[in-house]
C-alpha cells in the first residue's frame, strides 16, 4: 500500500503543478520512484490515476462530516470548506483538466 500512496501523491503533486498535457505516466512514476508497470498494475490509464489522486486529495482535505450535531450546521460548514478548497488555483486547475479530459 505504501507504493500506491506514493503513486497517488506523485500524481496529485503533479496535478497541482503542471497543465494535464505535460503529465504523463513515466513522470509520475520517476517522481513515486516506481516503474510504469507498477502503476498499470492500478489503473488503466492517466486520466484513471489522476482522477483518483485528485479525489484522494479532496477527501484529505475535505473529510465526511461525522454524525453528531446540528445536520444543518453540519451540512453549511461542509458546503462553505468545499467552495473555499474548490476556488483554489490549483484546485481549480486540477479540476478543469479533469473534466477538460473527461
């Protein structure tokens, strides 16, 4: 497991920093310092590894709100963290390469 976190954390560096066309497999397997077969072992292609980078990234950021508390308060805190990491410039970015892609 420690490999695939590698992979995902060398894939979402390079998402935050690089447009989607300069992003390819063999760089995100020099930057997690594994092969490109290690990474073709997970996902069938760049557009798969980035999109799980990415979400891994949102959920880090972005944990589920644990039950407890106000559900509505819950739900507008949840609502108003998602905007603010979303308007990120890289965030921005990643996200619109993303669904540039898609």
């Amino acid at each position: 497991m420690e490999t695939h976190r590698a992979i995902l954390h060398a894939a979402a560096e390079l998402l935050e920093r690089a447009p989607y066309r300069d992003i390819s497999v063999e760089r995100i397997a020099a930057l997690a310092g594994v092969g490109k077969q290690t990474i073709y072992r997970w996902y069938d292609s760049k557009a798969d590894l980035l999109l799980d980078a990415y979400l891994a990234r949102c959920i880090e950021a972005l944990p589920p709100v644990v039950a407890g508390g106000e559900p509505l308060l819950n739900f507008r805190n949840y609502m108003r963290r998602l905007v603010e990491y979303l308007a990120e410039p890289m965030v921005e970015g990643a996200w619109r390469a993303l669904l540039a892609e898609a």
